[in-house]
C-alpha cells in the first residue's frame, strides 16, 4: 500500500514545495516509486520539476472540478521515479467552484484511492492556506510532514496548524498523523537559528527528525531549471541533506511497523 504524506503548513515560504520536490527526488533515487500531487495554484512543484504548467492537457483543477480521472493527468518529471499530478493558476478559482460539490472534502481521497497499490509514496504539496484545497489533500493523507522555516516567529501560527490537523483528524480522517517536523532554512552561524530548533524540537517532542535543512543558495536555484538540487549539484548542502532526510524518513517509517 501507499503511504500517502502531504507536507503542510498554512505559512507561505517555508520550505514546503522545496521539500516535496527534493525528498521526492532523493526517494526516487532510492528506487522509490513516487506520485507528487501538486495541490497549490502556485504549481511550483510542477514548474520546479520541468514540467510546463502552460502546456497542460488537464491538470489537478481537472480533478478536483470536471471528475477527469487522476490517471489522465499524471505525467513524468524531471526526477527518476517521480511522477507528478500538475497543478497550475487555474486551480485558484476551484476552493470557491468545490462548495457546489458533495462531499468536497472528500474529493482527492476518493480519486486517489486507485493507486494504492501504483506507488510507494504519494506527497501532496499544499497550498499555503486552510481552505478546501488543504482539507481535501490532509483528508487524504495518512500523515503530515511540517516544515517549519528556521526564523524569528517560527512557532507562530503553529498551534493554528496542529489544530487543523486534529479537527480533520477528529471530523474526517481518523488516521491522521504527524508524520514529522522538518527544520528548513536553518543558519547554524545565527544562535536565532539554533534557538529556534531547540524551541520546534520542545514543541513537537520526539517528531522532528534530526536532518536538519541549511540555507543554501542551489536550492533556491534548482527550480529555475526545472530539476531538483540532486540532479543540480548532487554535491552540495542541500542535495546532501535532502538525501540524508530521505533515509531518515525511510527509517521513520520502518519502527511503524
Ligand atoms: P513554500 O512552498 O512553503 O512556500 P518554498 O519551498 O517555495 O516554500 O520556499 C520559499 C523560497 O525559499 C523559495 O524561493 C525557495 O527556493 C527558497 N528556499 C527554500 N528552502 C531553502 C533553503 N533551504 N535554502 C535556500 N533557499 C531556500
Ligand atoms: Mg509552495
């Protein structure tokens, strides 16, 4: 079966679609069989693994809108191993066109649930928000992977997320869990940023995984060409630590069982 994960946080910038991107690759390159659903209208995951969100056929709007089935919108990404469900600025309008659906909140769990058996991972990348989009993707999802930017005011607006997460665990995906908190972003040359980890680590006791993400400037230029910092600059810090945080990530998942 799928583990499905999406990587959540309602802040923006944070790390998110440069963690789905570079975990997806660094497990693909694992052997891993990997689906990344792109449910942010930004579509930074898509773009950021060379897909063209202008060239699309259909994308996740399709989806989540005019029922096209999620097999007909997958297409293959830059990264070995990982496909991808695209998402593009179209998807903006679709939280406000879903209230009209039934069981809106269910709608990518639903159209989801043929590929249990298809990949060994799903990432869902979520939209920097709380609405429908974010509800449908947590809806899901077996866990939620929160990364958490190494910055003055890090914490805030994190017990806003953590209750998200328990009233859709409470209302509609009792299995929903934390699946762990990755520190992004991080400055070990600033006691800001080694404060911040000791206060995220006292917070999510037990949940952080101890790769942590520096700044590094090749992750913020990998995307621009359209292949993850692993096919970038295999050899620098931040291909190195998305490698690492993948076989972390593995092991995690290996004492679940
Ligand atoms: P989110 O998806 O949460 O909005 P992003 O992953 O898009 O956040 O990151 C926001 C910006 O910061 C992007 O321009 C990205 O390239 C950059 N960035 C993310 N992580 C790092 C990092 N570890 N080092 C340097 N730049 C980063
Ligand atoms: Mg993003």
């Amino acid at each position: 079966m799928s583990k499905i994960v999406s990587v959540f946080n309602q802040k923006g910038g944070v790390g998110k679609t440069t963690t789905v991107i570079n975990l997806c690759a660094a497990l693909g390159k694992l052997n891993k069989k990997i689906l990344l659903i792109d449910v942010d209208p930004q579509g930074n995951s898509t773009s950021g693994l060379g897909v063209n969100k202008k060239d699309l056929k259909y994308s996740i709007y399709d989806v989540f809108i005019n029922g096209v089935p999620m097999a007909d919108i997958i297409v293959d990404t830059s990264a070995q191993g990982v496909s991808l469900a695209p998402a593009n600025v179209e998807l903006a309008g679709a939280e406000i066109e879903m209230i009209k659906i039934e069981e809106r909140e269910l709608i990518l769990k639903k159209t989801i649930l043929q590929f249990n058996n298809t990949y060994d991972f799903m990432f869902i990348d979520c939209p920097p928000s709380l609405g429908l989009l974010s509800i449908n993707a947590l809806t899901a999802s077996n866990s939620v992977i929160i990364p958490i930017q190494c910055e003055y005011y890090a914490l805030e607006g994190v017990s806003q997320l953590v209750d998200t997460i328990k009233l859709v665990k409470k209302s509609l995906n009792p299995e929903l869990e934390i699946q762990g908190v990755i520190l992004s972003m991080f400055d070990g040359r600033t006691n800001l940023s080694i404060q911040v980890v000791d206060e995220v680590k006292k917070y999510f006791r037990g949940k952080v995984y101890s790769t942590v993400i520096p700044r590094n400037v090749r992750l913020a230029e990998a995307p621009s060409y359209g292949i993850s910092v692993l096919d970038y600059d295999l050899k620098s810090k931040g291909a190195e630590a998305y490698q690492e945080l993948a076989e972390e990530f593995l092991s995690w998942i290996e004492e679940e069982f």
